[in-house]
C-alpha cells in the first residue's frame, strides 16, 4: 500500500508540474496566444510596407502624384492659381 501512495502522490506532482511547471500547458497556451498576436501584427506591417513602397515609387517616377502631394500637404499653388482666404 506505502507504494501505491507514493505513486500516487508523485502522479500528482508530476501532472502539476506537466500543466503549471515551466514550460507547460500553461506556458504553451500563453505563448501560443501570444504568438497569433505577433502574427497579426506583422501582417499588418506587411500591409503598411507595401503602401508605403507604393507611395515611394509614385513620389519617385510620378510628377502628378508628387504635385498633388505638394498641394495637399504643404499648400502649394502653382503659378496663375487663384487663393481665396477666407476671414472669420
């Protein structure tokens, strides 16, 4: 019977330790999770850098494209435009 209880008793130990030790089940799911969000993250990355490529190509090879820029965002006319200012 005393080998019966200790085989039990080190059952136990070792089925906690398989799911709460370090490296265990536990462990494992975490990092699994952990791994799908690193996952997603990157894809959404991967998205960016091709927009972003995208952007460069068209800033480089594309004079429409980069006036409309100049335009856009630092408010540029061209010559024989007409700016209208508007007071409050």
């Amino acid at each position: 019977m005393k080998i019966g209880r200790y085989l039990v008793v080190f059952l136990v130990l070792m089925g906690f330790l398989i799911i709460f030790g370090n490296n265990g089940l536990v462990d494992n799911y975490v990092m699994k999770e952990k791994l799908k969000i690193l996952k997603e993250e990157n894809a959404q990355i991967v998205l960016e850098n091709n927009g972003l490529k995208k952007e460069i190509s068209l800033l480089r090879n594309n004079p429409q494209y980069i006036e409309a820029v100049a335009r856009k965002e630092l408010g540029m006319v061209r010559k024989g435009d007409i700016v209208y200012r508007f007071v409050d």
